[in-house]
C-alpha cells in the first residue's frame, strides 16, 4: 500500500455560513463557506423563501390560472351544448 496518501485531517473545521452562523465539524479542509445551514433552511425553519430572479413563480402560477379559467370554461360550454341539443331535439321533432 501506498504511505502518505490520506489528506490531513482538521478536526475543528469551522464552517460559516452566509447567514452569519459559525460552527466547527471535522474535515479535510480547514474552512468552509456554505450557503445555507440548519438556522436558516426553509425545511428547518418552515418559513419558505423563493428567490426567482425571472419571475417564473409568477409566470407558473398565472399559466395555472389560465388552465383553470379555460377548463371551468370548457365545462361551461359543454352544459350549454347539452342544454341545446335536449332543447332542439324537443323542438325538432314533427307530428
């Protein structure tokens, strides 16, 4: 086996995040820069950030809507039309 190929080992790693908390793990690397820790995770916290930078929550939600409005639409129409064809077959019929 080959002597020396481990990477040395830090075993009070401080790890900061961007919110500003610090704490010490043990890792191969003696700092490290992380995004998002258990203080500030929306799955931890149960309070839910959306950073949309090109309105697509927007856009998503407004497309839903509009899906909603032409199926409630259809619907409609598709009464109307039953209402109709009862009505004229009614109407049509010659004695």
């Amino acid at each position: 086996m080959k002597t020396d190929i481990h990477p040395t080992y830090h075993e009070n790693a401080v790890v900061t995040c961007a919110c500003g908390t610090t704490f010490t793990v043990g890792s191969t690397l003696d700092a490290i820069r992380v995004e998002l820790c258990s203080n500030c995770h929306p799955f931890y916290t149960g309070k839910q950030k959306f950073v949309d930078t090109a309105r697509r929550v927007e856009k998503y939600q407004e497309a839903k809507e509009k899906t909603k409005k032409a199926a409630a639409d259809r619907k409609g129409r598709k009464v109307k039309r039953a209402v109709r064809a009862t009505t004229r077959k009614k109407t049509s019929i010659k004695v």
